[in-house]
C-alpha cells in the first residue's frame, strides 16, 4: 500500500492527529480521527439508511472528523479522483 499524505487538522497539538491520506493503488481515502463516543454511536445506529439492517457492523467503525480536517478533505478528494483516472 502506497499511502499519500494530505495533511493533519492544523488545530492539533502533538497530541492528537486527525489525519488525511489517499492511497495510491486504489484511490480509497484513509482517515484517522478521533473515536466516536456512545451517544454519536447510538444516533448513527438509530439513523441507519433505510433498508439496511441496524447497528455498525464489526468490520467497520464511526470516526468524527472535525470541522478543522474539511479542507484537507476537499483536497484528499481531489486528489483521490485524480488518482482513479
């Protein structure tokens, strides 16, 4: 995997690390960011699609990117979509 580095939310310390990247083999966008807490959980499971079984499944997780990472993801989708050509 060839991951490509978009940026990290310029609101950070040292501590945390919202984080953007694109992988260049498939073009998928890689977050890290900070762990949803039980009550965004339970909202996001009660807001299921419809037609979809309720609740997150095992192989998947609710992140919560803050609003400062929005541009580095604006740029990571850009950069994703030139990727996929």
């Amino acid at each position: 995997m060839a991951l490509r580095l978009i940026g990290i939310d310029p609101e950070t310390g040292q501590s945390g690390s919202p984080t953007a990247w694109v992988d260049l083999e498939n073009a998928d966008i890689v977050l890290q960011s900070y762990i949803a807490d039980d009550r965004t959980r339970s909202q996001c499971v009660e807001n299921t699609a419809p037609g979809h079984d309720k609740g997150i499944p095992a192989h998947e997780t609710v992140i919560r990117v803050p609003v400062h990472l929005v541009p580095l993801l604006r740029e990571a989708c850009d950069a994703a979509e030139r990727a996929a050509l």
